[in-house]
C-alpha cells in the first residue's frame, strides 16, 4: 500500500553518472544503470537525502509523493543478497550460469527483430530488485510459449520486461514470494500472464495473482492463453 512521503528523485537529464551518490547512499538505494543513477527501488529510499550534497550536478532532490513505504529489514535482506553475491566465483551461480548479474539489454542491428530488453529471464534467477523491474510492464511466459508463437517478440514480448519459468517444474511458493516482492517494491504498470493451452499452464496465473494478494498491492492483468500451434484461444482482460 502505498502513502505519501518524502523520496528522492534524479534528474537523468543532469546526472553524469559519477555514482558519488551511489557510495552516499547507506541504504543502498542507488544504482548507475547505462550511465545515469537510478533509485532501484522506492522500499530502500528512506528520503533523508543524504546523498543530495555529494551531487556535482544537482541532478537529485527530495520530493514529496505516493510511494511504498521505506523497509529496513527489506534494505538488510538486499545488503545480505549484494554481499553474498559479490563472494560467489566470478562466473555467477554455482552452476556457471552467468546470468547472476542482471542486465538491461540494448539492442543490435545483428538481432533486429528481438525485443528481448532484459536478461537473465527465468524467473528463479531474475534478481527481484533488478533496477531493469521498476516502473515496468511485465510479461510472465510459460517456458513453452516463446518456443509455440511465431510473433512472441512482436506480439507480445515489444516494451516488456520478461519473466519465464514452468509450474509443474519449479517451486510454486519461491514463485509466489519472488513475485510478491517484486509487486510491493517495483512499481509494476501492467502484466500480461502468456500460457499454454495444457494443464500444466494453469498454475501460473494463480501464482501471479496469489502474490498480489500476498502484496496487497492490485496490478492490471492480462491472461493469454495460446494453442501449441501458436494462436490466441483466450483472453481475459482484467483478470486481477
């Protein structure tokens, strides 16, 4: 639930990336993302402005708005997470996957026709504070459905960040903490839950919606179900 308070806001247009008010920041609310500081997340901000005076360009404020409300325990558990993670092997997870990092993609005149914008995309390894998820529309993909629609990136995947994984597969309630997390502190504009047709599917959109109750937080939602030949069978708008 959201309240009105004091938080930062930065002006992209003025930072230069300098990232000093990344190291002012005790809360670790500040991240440098393609070259511009960017508050990762509204829970993490306390607005004290601490970070204000180190500023060379004035580029960041305290305003007044609707926002989360500020967490510490969140703000310890994402301090655990950043320093558990800078202890791993250089190359990631302990499979070797190296999609430990999270990344906003830019795309290349090699892979014109992708829209795919962020990576990893899997939702057990999508970190839930990845700066890529605030203020976001989402796209939560069966891992079937890429592989079933022909026009994934142009119908469905264009402007979205996306989040893919199996429900028969993987753990159901990591799925539904991780989202709820997401949900309370990203700020998510829209979803639209893509499916299959078969059984298995189903148990997405009842994640989805099970950790927006969990949130407390109600977020507009698309379900879109496809045949494994790739065609629309059903939509349900506003299924939230």
């Amino acid at each position: 639930m959201k309240v009105k308070r004091k938080i930062i806001e930065i002006d992209a247009a003025l930072c230069n990336g300098c990232g000093q008010c990344v190291s002012a920041c005790a809360e670790n609310a500040i991240e440098i993302i393609n070259g511009k500081a960017c508050v990762v997340g509204d829970i993490y901000c306390d607005g004290l402005g601490a970070c204000l005076r180190t500023c060379p360009k004035n580029a960041l404020r305290i305003i007044e708005r609707d926002a989360v409300p500020f967490d510490g325990q969140a703000v310890s558990a994402r301090a655990h997470r950043k320093n558990r993670e800078s202890k791993l092997p250089e190359e990631g997870l302990p499979c070797g996957c190296p999609s430990q990092t999270a990344q906003k993609l830019i795309s290349s005149p090699a892979a014109k026709d992708s829209q795919l914008s962020n990576w990893p995309v899997q939702i057990r390894l999508l970190p839930s504070d990845a700066a890529f998820l605030m203020s976001t529309d989402l796209l939560v993909a069966a891992d079937c459905t890429p592989v079933a629609c022909p026009d994934f990136h142009r119908d469905f995947l264009k402007g979205r960040v996306v989040m893919t994984g199996c429900p028969k597969f993987d753990d159901n309630d990591a799925y539904q903490n991780k989202f709820a997390e997401i949900f309370r502190t990203c700020d998510i504009k829209s979803i639209i839950i893509l499916i299959m047709t078969v059984p298995c599917c189903r148990g997405m959109p009842d994640i989805v919606l099970s950790a927006m109750k969990q949130a407390k937080i109600n977020i507009p939602v698309d379900i879109v179900t496809l045949s494994p030949e790739g065609t629309v069978k059903r939509r349900i708008k506003n299924a939230a």
